[in-house]
C-alpha cells in the first residue's frame, strides 16, 4: 500500500476535519502518501483530487465543516456511476479509501468494496442514526450547540410564559431530541421511534401551567414532521385546553455548524487513525465505530442492514424524569 484517499460524503459534521487530519497525519507516519478527494463522491467522478500534506491539514482540529467540501451525487448512485469512480481511483493510483459521512455515504462506500476497492468508513453525522456505534462524529458538537440555543429560548419562555416548540435535526431519529430534552431540563420529546400521544402532551401543559409552572419546551425531532405541522397538530387538539401561547423555533443548520468539542475532535483522531491501521492490515469493507468506549472494526454490510435504537438508558431516564416521550409504536 502506497497511496491512500480520503473524502468526506453526505451532510457535514463537526468533526469531519480533526478526522481528515488525523487519517492523513497517520497515514504520511507510515510512509504512505495522501490524496483528499473534494466535494464527496461528485468530487470523484469529477477528479477533484488534491493531495494531503501534514501542512495543508494543520489547525484542522479547530474547524467546523469539512475543508475537503462535500456533496450529495445521484450518478454515483447508478452502476455506471460506480463504475466512473473505481477508474478514477485506479487512475491516481489509490490503493485505499477512507469514506467519512453518514449512513448513505457509507452505502456508497460498501458498494465500492464489493467492487473490489479497500474500503474503510467513519461514521460523521450528528444524527446519530449509524448503527455499530455509540457516537458518531458530531453528534457531541451539534448536542452542546443545541443545548445552548435552547437554554437561550428557555429565557424567553420562563418571561412570557409561553410553550416553546422546537424543531431539531434527526432525518430518522430522534436521538438528539431526547438527549436535548434531558439535557435541557424540557418536558416533551416526539420522536420517530414512539407514537405521539398529543392527549398527554396536552396534560403535562395543562398541570404545568396550573401547577406554577408556566412555561413548557417541547423538542421535535424532524423526522416526525416539521415543527410547524406539530404546532398545527398542538393547537388543533388542544383547542381551550392549552392555555398559553405556543409558538416554534426551527434550529435548522446551526446544529451542524461550529468549533468540534474535545469529545469530537478527539472521537475523529481515533477513529482516523484507527482507519489507517486497519487499511494497511488488510482489513477492508468495515466501519470504525465506538464500543464501550473502545474503537473496533465492524462490518460495513452488517451495520448497514441494521436499524439504530435509541439508548434504553436514556429512554428510562427520561421517563423517570417525568419527560413525555410518547407511547411503544405496535
Ligand atoms: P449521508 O451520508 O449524510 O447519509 P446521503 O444519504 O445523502 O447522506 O448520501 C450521500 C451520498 O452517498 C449520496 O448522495 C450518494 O452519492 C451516496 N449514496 C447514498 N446511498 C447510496 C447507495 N445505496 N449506493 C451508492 N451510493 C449511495
Ligand atoms: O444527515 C444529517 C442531517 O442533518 C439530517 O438530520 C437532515 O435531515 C439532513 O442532514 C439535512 O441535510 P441538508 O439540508 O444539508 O440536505
């Protein structure tokens, strides 16, 4: 193995630098040479090729967003596509690829490993969605920027005793609502994976605000709806039972951006540099992701046919917190 590549593929995450400098600081350690491939898997087909210098990659720890640029490509998506892409590695003579993005992306990776090229994926996402992996990177970035706007709007609720509504990120999962509301103190998470029951939702307003306790929060993961249907829904079924004003904040792609915490920039070093090694072992078709703390390799094909839950902990927690999470979908 001589010369290896690395991209960044699907929505950014905080983190996705601190990990691009990690595989390439480690990979330049062992005497292999760097190409970044820019702008995702469109980047590919389109020889967006640069290569990776200690230099080019320096005070990448401290930066949001991906320096190497990302995108979403339809034509890779198609054997053709694929096809395109294997001969342009082969053309810059990679002898392995490193794909750091979400669950989609790391589709894409899979399917260049069952064509033959060594494949190793990160897990970058802040929904938290991959399974084989405690924590994807920038999940603890995104978490604490949320945590922050939301203790902000908390202020305003608390003054004008009002019901705020939150819309967060989480295209399939609702693992940043749930954790946002524990973490913020917040009375309500809807998520994808439990069935809304707007009956006790509308309950906990009105105890609250019977019980000198004013003003709710109500985090909604967006993949259960928008924020401005759950509001439609809110005020159609609690029509002269809710007694206070609700109105919605949609956090948007603020949650993606901004300085990667510890947590993220030192998750990406290790799992960087864990892909690294793992390429020049002969391992091939994996993901890095996080055990118990602990990096270790797992099959990209398995993971990917497997649907994350959320943390059991977290939802008894939370129900023990008196937070309404909604009831077990049949
Ligand atoms: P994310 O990686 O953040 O989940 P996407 O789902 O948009 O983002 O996927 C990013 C890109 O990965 C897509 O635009 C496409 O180029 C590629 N991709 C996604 N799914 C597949 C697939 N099943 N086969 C091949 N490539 C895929
Ligand atoms: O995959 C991460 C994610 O943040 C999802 O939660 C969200 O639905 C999606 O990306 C939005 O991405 P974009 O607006 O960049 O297409």
């Amino acid at each position: 193995m001589k010369r290896i590549a690395i991209m960044t593929s699907g929505g950014d995450s905080p983190g996705m630098n601190p990990a691009i400098r990690s595989v390439t600081r480690t990979a330049l350690s062992l005497g292999l040479e760097v190409m970044g491939i820019q702008n995702g898997y469109q980047g590919l087909l389109d020889n967006e090729f640069l290569p990776l210098t200690a230099l080019r990659v320096s005070g990448m720890n401290r930066h949001g967003g991906t320096f190497l640029q990302t995108s979403r490509c339809l034509e890779f998506r198609t054997p053709e596509g694929q096809q395109k892409g294997i001969a342009n590695l082969r053309a810059q003579k990679i002898d392995g690829l490193v794909v750091i993005g979400g669950d989609g992306s790391l589709r894409g990776a899979l399917e260049l490993h069952k064509q033959g090229v060594p494949v190793i994926g990160l897990p970058g996402t802040i929904d938290n969605d991959i399974y084989g992996t405690e924590m994807g990177i920038g999940v603890d970035t995104a978490l604490n920027t949320i945590i922050t706007l939301v203790d902000m709007i908390k202020n305003t609720a608390a003054s004008h005793r009002r019901c705020f509504v939150i819309e967060v990120m989480g295209r399939g999962s609702g693992y940043l609502s749930i954790m946002t509301t524990i973490s913020t103190g917040s009375q309500v998470a809807v998520v994808p994976e439990f069935r809304v029951n707007m009956k006790s939702i509308i309950e906990v307003l009105h105890h609250r605000f019977h019980n000198n306790h004013n003003n709710s929060v109500i985090i909604v993961a967006e993949g259960v709806c928008s924020g401005e249907e759950f509001v439609r829904r809110l005020n159609e079924a609690g029509q002269g039972k809710i007694e206070q004003e609700v109105r919605l904040t949609v956090l948007g792609h603020v949650q993606r951006g901004g300085v990667p915490t510890h947590f993220d920039r030192l998750l990406a070093s290790r799992m960087g540099e864990m892909a690294v090694l793992a390429l020049t072992q002969g391992e091939r078709g994996v993901m890095v992701g996080q055990t118990n703390g602990r990096m270790q390799l797992r099959d990209l094909e398995d993971i990917l046919g497997k649907r994350k839950d959320l943390p059991a902990d977290a939802i008894r927690v939370a129900r023990n917190l008196g937070i309404e999470i909604g009831d077990v979908a049949e």
